[in-house]
C-alpha cells in the first residue's frame, strides 16, 4: 500500500483509496469465523458482538462515502 505522506491526491483519489481500505478492513470482519473452542469460552458473545459492531461501522461509513 502506497504512503499519502508527501503526497498530493485529488479528491477522488483519496475516496477510492479510503474505500479500498475499508472494503478490505470489512471483508477481514466477515471472513473473522469463530471456531468452536470460542464458544467454551464465557466472552464469545462479546467477541461476536465486537465483530458485529466493526461490520456495522465500516458499512455505515461506506454508505457516507460518495460512489
């Protein structure tokens, strides 16, 4: 992934870059599969519920981004 230090962008370009990221930070979320030793533990809703808040976001925050 390239730097946006020292950089100057166009509007465009930072949207689909920020996009880019997000898309990857959300396809990390779905692919995020608990396995069944999560369960035997007593924080596996939490972590289900963290997951579920992060997919949530990075949605919200793609539908403020202009397509």
């Amino acid at each position: 992934m390239k730097s946006l230090k020292s950089q100057e962008l166009s509007k465009e370009e930072v949207i689909k870059r920020l996009t880019e990221n997000i898309q990857m930070a959300l396809a990390a979320c779905y692919k995020d599969n608990y396995s069944d030793q999560d369960f035997d533990n007593p924080a596996w809703a939490f972590k289900q519920a963290a997951n579920g808040g992060m997919i949530k976001a990075y949605q919200r925050i793609l539908n403020l981004l202009p397509k």
